[in-house]
C-alpha cells in the first residue's frame, strides 16, 4: 500500500513541476512592452511570435486569433505556448 501511495505522489509531484516549467514559456505586457518567458528568463520580444493554436502576438501588444478575432494586451496579462490568455483583474 505504502508503494502505491508514494508512486502516486511521485506521479503528481512530476506533472505538477512539468505544468509550472511549462507555463514559464509565453508571453507577458509589462511596463506597456511585450516581454518573451523562455525557460523562465524574461526578456524583450524582438519578434512577432506563433503560438500552437494560431495565435499571433505582434511586438506591440496585438493578439491576432486564428479566427480573425483581435485583441490588445494590457500591464499584466499574459499568454503561454499554446495560446491561453490570462488576464489580469
């Protein structure tokens, strides 16, 4: 019993380590700039980027949608790789 307890404790503890190194990869506006998180470095974005499911974010803060929606980042919103948006409050 002890064995499956810590091999499920293990399990979680992996994948919740590996979805806080994934969301450190994306993009950030801070300070009214568009910031680039790759492996938890933040740095300016010097490029427009391709997120994987379309997205696109132009170095002004411009979110293009693969439906043609579009949609301004404000101070403290943030997008990861796969093009899901948190915003702040």
């Amino acid at each position: 019993m002890k064995k499956y307890i810590l091999i499920a404790a293990l399990t979680l503890s992996t994948g919740f380590a590996m979805a806080q190194a994934m969301a450190k990869d994306g993009v950030m506006m801070k300070d009214d700039k568009v910031m680039m998180m790759k492996d938890g470095k933040t740095m300016p974005m010097d490029k427009d980027m391709m997120m994987s499911d379309g997205s696109k974010v132009m170095m002004d803060g411009t979110v293009m949608k693969k439906d043609g929606s579009k949609m301004m980042m404000k101070n403290g919103d943030s997008m990861d790789m796969s093009g899901m948006m948190m915003m702040k409050k």
